[in-house]
C-alpha cells in the first residue's frame, strides 16, 4: 500500500467507531503515515483500540517508535503493539516502546 493510499485509509478510521484492532504489517508504510495515524487516533480519541500491528514495514524509523510510545500513553486500552521487522527501528527505541506497554499493563 502506498503513502497516498494509506493516508486515505487513516480516513475511513477516522469515522469508524468501536475498532479494537489494526493489523497494518507489510505495507510498507512510511514514519509520515504512522506519525499521521496515531494523530488521528488520538484526536478522535479511539479509546476501544487494544491491539496495533505495525511489523514488515521496512521503512520505519525511531520516530516511528517515539509516536507509538507517546500513543499507548494516551489510548487507555492499547496494550498490544507490534513492530517486529523494521530494522531501521533502533533498539533503545524498541525498549522504550516495549517499557511503555509494560508499564501500562502493570498499572491497569
């Protein structure tokens, strides 16, 4: 899926209600286009999202990984994020992710 096609997909999940799950892995999606998504779910306030499968996208960055981190902190259900198989995702950044998820699992 493309930038374009993708930004227009962000969209359609703006008006949809009650979703628990994305499972975006393997489309090659770019830092703009998640750095747009969490925008977006944290204006329209998805608070049912559990669940953000964002791995096999090989053009994710650290910042990327900074926009989930700040993404779990305002989304009081999302307690599951994937992004196994960016490698350009440094590891540090990865453990922040990862520690953020921990730390709400612990606190809920």
């Amino acid at each position: 899926m493309g930038e374009k096609a993708f930004l227009a997909l962000v969209d359609v999940i703006e008006e949809e209600k009650g979703v628990q799950a994305l499972k975006l892995q393997g489309n090659n999606l770019t830092d703009k286009c998640v750095i747009a998504l969490c925008r977006m779910l944290e204006d329209v306030h998805h608070k049912d999202l559990e669940y953000l499968d964002l791995s096999e996208n090989p053009s994710l960055t650290d910042e990327t990984a900074s926009a989930l981190a700040s993404l779990v902190t305002r989304l009081p259900n999302l307690a599951q994020v994937r992004l196994q198989e960016c490698p350009r995702v440094s590891k540090q950044k990865m453990n922040v992710l990862e520690l953020k998820v921990d730390e709400k699992i612990l606190n809920a």
